[in-house]
C-alpha cells in the first residue's frame, strides 16, 4: 500500500494522471487509451497554438479501436494541452474542465470506432481550425496526420512552425531561405495538400525557437499567407 501511494503521488506531482483519484471525473485509462495520453495533450497546445485565441466550442474526437473506450481521461489530456499555454495557473486533471468552463469554453467528445487512413486517431476542431494525430508503431511514436484540413505526416516536436502558403514553385526556398539566414535550423518538414484545391500547407519542426521577428518575416514572405510559431511544452 505505501509504495502503490508513494507511486501515485509521484505521479500526481509531474502532472499525470492518478489512478483512483477521486477528484478526477474520469476512473481509468486502460492499456488501450494510456499510450494515448501524451499525444492527446501535445495535440491540445499544438491546436491552441494554431487558433491564437482558442474558441469558444472545441469538438474532440476519438476514432478507431480507442473510440470503443471510455476516453473520459484522454479528453482530460487535450483540456490541459489545450489550457497551458494561455493560463497563469497549473492545469492538472483535476481542474482542467473546471478552468475550461470558467473561460466559457465548451468542450465536446464523441467516440467512433470508424477510422478510414490510420488504426487509432485523435481530433480536435473548432474555429475554423483542426488537427488530427495518431500513435504508430511498436515504440508508440506520435504523428501528426492532417492540420486544418491538410494531409501531412510530421512527429510533433518542441518548436514548429505551420505556414499556409500558395501552392507555386518557389515558396518552400524562401521559408527555407528566410530561416537559415536568421540561424535556424530545420529538422523535419512536411508539405501537405488539401483535397478542396485550399493551397498548400507547411509544418516545420525546427531545433531551436522562431524568434517572433522571423515569424513576421515569414508571414511578409511572398506566397504565404498565414504563420503560426508553436512552442509545445516537454510531454513524456
């Protein structure tokens, strides 16, 4: 019994979720929806970071073999990504719809056991916005898979980028351009296309922070047309 306590409460104090807690409004996280945890939450502040101001209906939803689970927990983990970046106060499974609601931010989920590209997704939209993402392989790595309506296939990393862009020759060299002359190296990019000839979307991980500055040079860049600089929080 005291190690099972001093185990849980270890977890309690890096932010996880406690089994048997009972101020959290969700009871398990089966071994199907645990690998999910994470993902759900780096795909909260990815999406946050994408909206700027986040708004004021959010949809999530769990799709393929998780969506036959219980993904109370899960949804708990996207609240908290969701939340961390624009609040001066620990977001914890306890509070995180609580501080939601307090926003006036409403927060709905819904469970699919149909999932067409992948085994197992989570999605959030809301605002004109969206961002879907999966865990593959035998090491659980995590994958970002579409980005407003935009196919891509990009792991989520502490600094990243994501650029709407027209879809013409040149515009890729210039990003690329613009960032190696202000000392930025790039260490994942991927180019997505949409299905409703929407133009072009860029996500760029990068290995250190896009000064805000060099954000402004790239949304001034000819052929782009939005940009957002995400910052997403070390998750384990």
């Amino acid at each position: 019994a005291g190690k099972t306590i001093a185990e849980q409460v270890d977890l309690a104090l890096q932010g996880k979720f406690v089994p048997f807690a009972v101020n959290v409004s969700a009871t398990e996280a089966t071994e199907t929806v645990r690998p999910f945890l994470p993902l759900g939450e780096k795909l909260g502040t990815l999406f946050a970071g994408l909206c700027g101001e986040l708004p004021d209906a959010i949809e999530i939803e769990f799709a393929g073999e998780i969506g036959g689970y219980d993904n109370k927990i899960t949804e708990l983990s996207v609240v908290k990504g969701l939340l961390v970046r624009d609040t001066q106060q620990p977001i914890s499974f306890v509070n995180a719809l609580n501080v939601a609601k307090e926003r006036g931010i409403r927060i709905r989920s819904r469970n699919t056991t149909t999932s067409f590209d992948y085994l197992n997704t989570i999605k959030i939209e809301g605002g004109g916005h969206s961002i879907a993402g999966t865990v593959v392989g035998l090491k659980g790595d995590h994958r970002i898979v579409m980005v407003d309506a935009h196919t891509v296939d990009v792991p989520p990393s502490e600094h990243m980028i994501v650029l709407r862009n027209d879809d013409r020759p040149g515009v890729i060299g210039r990003v690329g351009t613009i960032l190696g002359e202000n000392g930025i190296n790039i260490s994942e990019m991927n180019v997505g296309r949409s299905k409703g000839g929407l133009g072009a979307l860029m996500v760029i991980s990068t290995q250190n922070p896009v000064p805000v500055e060099v954000g402004q040079q790239l949304i001034d860049a000819d052929g782009v047309t939005e940009c957002s600089i995400i910052e997403l929080p070390r998750v384990e």
